[in-house]
C-alpha cells in the first residue's frame, strides 16, 4: 500500500540582504512565483507553498498545473524530501522515485558506468540494486564501449540517454515527474515515452508536473492547480496550453 499525505505544508525560503536592493525583490518574486511574506532587517521570507493539505492513495495520478513559479517543482521536490517543511507534516508510505533533477550527482570525470553507481546511490539504490540494474541501463542507453569513457567525451545526447536510463531503472510505488518528453531526438522521446508509461502503469502513486492539458487529460485522473504556493484542486482543465513545458522555478 501506498500513501502521501501532506498535512498544513508550509515552505518558505529565506531572502538574505533582499532590501538593499529593489530589484532583487521584485526578481524573487517572478522567479519562485511566492509571496514575501514579512521581513526582518536584511531578511525577507519567500512562501513558496502556503498550507498545504492533500491525502493521495494507491491508485491516486495527479497532474500539477499552473505558470511558471506557481510552486510545481517546490512541491515535487517537497513531497520527494527534497525539500524539508517550514511548518506541517509530510507523510510517505510506500518506496518513492522522482524524475524531476535528471543527472543529479553526476561527475564527468567519471566513467559512464561509474556514474550508473554514483547516480543509483544517490537515489537511494543500494549495491546490489545498481549491478542488478546496470545491464537493463547499459542496453537503454544503447552507448556501448563509451560507458567504459569519462563521460565529458560524450555529446549531449548521449548524456541524457544516461541521465534518463538510471533516473528509470528502478520500480517505485510513488512516482514523481517532472515534465520531460520533449528531450532528446525523435527516437529516444518515443523510447523514453514507453519507459515512462512502463513505470507510471507500476507505480501506485503518480504525481505528473506539466503545461500541457492533453499530457494531464491522458495520464492523471485528478488536477491540481497551483497559483502562487496554493493548492486547488480542480475538476477541468482549459483547452490552451498552461505554459512552457521545460524550465519552470519553485
């Protein structure tokens, strides 16, 4: 059984020396899309989320809506612990995988197959997981010998068929994505697609950040929608697209 429970979340960030320059303020603002809710001396606090309460289940796929800096990633990475709650609780039962930061720890000095183990710890892989998963990541990423090369030899592409291929090689219960099927050429999107409709079709939770309504219509069965750290759940979504797909702030 699988559970993700957030019960009155709040995330702020801290601000330092955001007075001193007006700019800089108004830059906080359009980049995370929060509030500055008060300010002590050169202190300013940004709420990125703001009472935050859910229950999602087994079975339960969500789809994060809203523009840019409305809070989708802050949320993401809150429900992941990544992010730690300012004020409230977040409750996790069940083995959880994100797709949000891909190549997180990643080292180019290193060998492609020595980063399939840097990469697999840090997401909380044990040893044995990582060598159970390393002959499924090395046919994914279809790189060959070059696995055996410092990964600054390879070009741009071949970095992201490695990235992707460990951020998916485990089997989680919560899974959390960050939207992503525009990377890449034609032919690794459509492989990259099928993997991923693999592990949403596995997982018991989903959890799916994206500006495109037909992407949210075809995998999520609720919305929510987030405007400036709020949560709404809704029952429709508009016709037009909600904003750039890649790149958003908090």
């Amino acid at each position: 059984m699988a559970k993700l429970v957030f019960e009155n979340v709040t995330v702020q960030y801290p601000i330092y020396n955001s007075r001193s320059v007006s700019l800089r303020n108004r830059l906080v603002r359009l980049s995370t899309g929060g509030r500055i809710e008060a300010e002590a001396g050169q202190v300013s606090l940004v709420t990125a989320l703001k009472d935050v309460s859910f229950t999602l289940k087994d079975g339960d796929t969500v789809g994060l809506v809203g523009h840019n800096g409305a809070g989708k990633s802050t949320l993401l990475r809150t429900m992941a612990g990544i992010y730690a709650p300012t004020s409230g609780r977040v409750l996790r039962e069940g083995r959880l995988a994100t797709v949000l930061e891909i190549g997180a720890g990643m080292d180019t000095e290193l060998t492609g197959y020595e980063n399939i183990v840097r990469m697999g710890l840090m997401m909380g892989m044990t040893s044995a997981e990582v060598r159970a998963a390393t002959p499924e990541i090395e046919s994914f990423t279809d790189l060959g010998d070059f696995l055996q090369l410092p990964v600054r030899t390879y070009s741009s592409g071949m970095v992201m068929r490695l990235m992707f291929a460990v951020a998916t090689s485990i089997k989680p219960e919560i899974l959390l994505v960050d939207e992503m099927f525009g990377t890449g050429d034609a032919a690794f999107q459509e492989k990259a697609k099928a993997r991923m409709l693999a592990l949403i079709g596995a997982a018991r939770i989903f959890v799916f950040a994206s500006h495109a309504p037909t992407l949210i219509n075809e995998f999520c069965q609720r919305v929510f929608r987030l405007e400036h750290g709020v949560v709404e759940e809704v029952t429709s979504l508009p016709e037009e697209n909600l904003g750039l797909s890649i790149g958003e702030g908090v």
